[in-house]
C-alpha cells in the first residue's frame, strides 16, 4: 500500500530570494539598503516587518510594489513578477498619512480606484458602501475628510486600498501617527478586517507591541545593510483585548525585542546579525 501524499505547502503570497538594494551602485555615493532577503509570506498571513530606523522595512515594501527594481535576486508576488502583479492590481497600499483627497466625500475618495478603473457609478457607489460598512463608517459616507478623527480617515484609507478587493495589503507605519487609544483600536479593527476578507498583510512598524499583537510572524530586520536577522513565530491565536494581557504576549515581546539588541533569538538566520547595542529601535 503506498504511503498517503503529503499535504500540499501553503499557497505563497510572497517570495522574495537573495534580494538585494543598492542605490547608485558603484558611485561615491552608494546605499545598501538590502543585503540577501530570503523571505515566503503565506496567503492569507500577517506578517510585520520590524527594525532599527533606516534598516529598510519601507524599501523591501516598495521591491515587493515594484516601486523599486532589486539590484539583485528575485521577486514574486501572487505567483508573478511584481510588475505584473502591479498591472492586475493585485495589492493595495496604505502609507502613515491616510492621504485623502479634503474636495471628495469619504464615499468618494473610496470610489477612486474603481473610477479608474471604469467600473459604473451604481457600482462604485455600493461597493464604497459595502467598505464602510465593513470598517464600521457607513453613517460617514457623505462627509469629507477633515469632518473625521485620524482613525477614522485611517480606516478610510484602509477601505479605498481594499477597493479593488487586492488579495495583498500593503501597510508603511499607518497608525504610526495616532494616539496611543486610536493605534490599539485601529490594531483590533485591522486584524478583524483581515479574518473577514483573507487578505494577506505585511506591515512596517517600529513598535514592538503592535508588530506582535498584529501578527503571525515578525521579521526582525537589522541595521542597514538590512538583512533578516530573525523571524519570530507568534502563536497566540484569534487576538482580542484580553491578548494584551496575556502572559505568552509579553513572551513574545521579549523574543523580538532580544533579537532587535542583537542577542540570540528563535528563528535566527545564520550569519545575519541584529542591530549594535542601543540601536533606534523605538
């Protein structure tokens, strides 16, 4: 009797091998940004990148968007280079500023995207009501963005990167501007967003506690040139208020938070080493 098949890997979302960034290679004024980023995000995963300031979490964001070309290794995004993946429109993206246009309604502003994308005004109408409805603002369609709260025009630039029901999130510090109340709920409304709609994530963030209580996994990321310095494993299950709580929270606080000093961490990548003691890590 032959033995049963194993069970087929995880569909990737993501994955990036031997990536590496050098801006204005070869002259006196060369970057490396990236050294050998070896990376596989699961479909329907969240995943936080984490590290010292300029280490390049917002640079492996943007080889992902193919707003940058890595000077090395490759690249896929859904199983396609990132350019196409960017021509299907296969992720969106929302930045630390929600970026809302103040001269379009809220509704309207969420109703970008598909405009440009020719979809009919019946259409955009009810498929920008359907978003606040998901991110709790539906009663705010007919405002503009400066009637709303910083959160609130957060989740309105979470809905609009939803728009086009993206199977990739794209997210550079987005609450890293708010209060600390604000984060915490806007943290909670993310996660619940993402069960609802099975969209895979990956998030810039320079804190500590939101990279863990958001995520699957964080990549901890070290100094420039950025290299993964580990991947911690975050095995806390559905997360609610009551997570913040949590003993095994705190546990995996410490772990990321070790390997962001530099010492030993589970995970760790061989040869890549973790930021000098008293690196920014915020």
């Amino acid at each position: 009797m032959s033995a049963p098949a194993a069970p087929a890997a995880p569909a990737a979302a993501i994955r990036l091998s031997g990536v590496d960034q050098v801006f204005n290679e070869g002259r006196q004024d060369e970057v490396a940004a990236l050294s050998q980023i070896d990376l596989v995000v699961g479909a329907g995963e969240l995943v936080s990148l984490i590290g010292p300031s300029g280490c390049g979490k917002s640079t492996l964001l943007r080889v992902v968007a193919d707003l940058v070309e890595p000077t090395r290794g490759t690249v896929q995004v859904n199983g396609k280079s990132p350019r196409q993946a960017r021509l299907d429109q296969d992720y969106g993206m929302a930045f630390q500023q929600a970026a809302l246009f103040e001269w379009r309604s809220v509704a309207g502003n969420i109703e970008l995207p598909l405009e440009l994308r020719g979809v009919g005004r019946g259409d955009r109408r009810a498929r920008a009501l359907e978003l606040l409805r998901l991110v709790r603002l539906e009663d705010f369609a007919d405002h503009r963005p400066w009637q709303l709260s910083g959160g609130m025009q957060q989740r309105v630039a979470i809905a609009r990167a939803l728009a086009l029901q993206p199977k990739l999130l794209l997210m550079d510090e987005p609450f890293g501007a708010l209060d600390e109340m604000t984060r915490e709920h806007m943290q909670a409304e993310l996660v619940r967003i993402c069960a609802e709609t099975a969209t895979t994530v990956v998030f810039v963030t320079h804190s500590i506690p939101e990279a863990v209580f958001l995520s699957e996994r964080v990549v901890v990321m070290s100094a420039r040139p950025g290299r993964i310095a580990a991947v911690v494993d975050v095995p806390l299950g559905a997360r609610d208020e009551d997570t913040r709580e949590d003993p095994a929270f705190f546990t995996c606080i410490t772990q990321v938070r070790e390997v962001l000093r530099g010492r030993a961490g589970a995970g760790a990548v061989a040869g890549a080493p973790g930021p000098a003691p008293g690196a920014d890590v915020r």
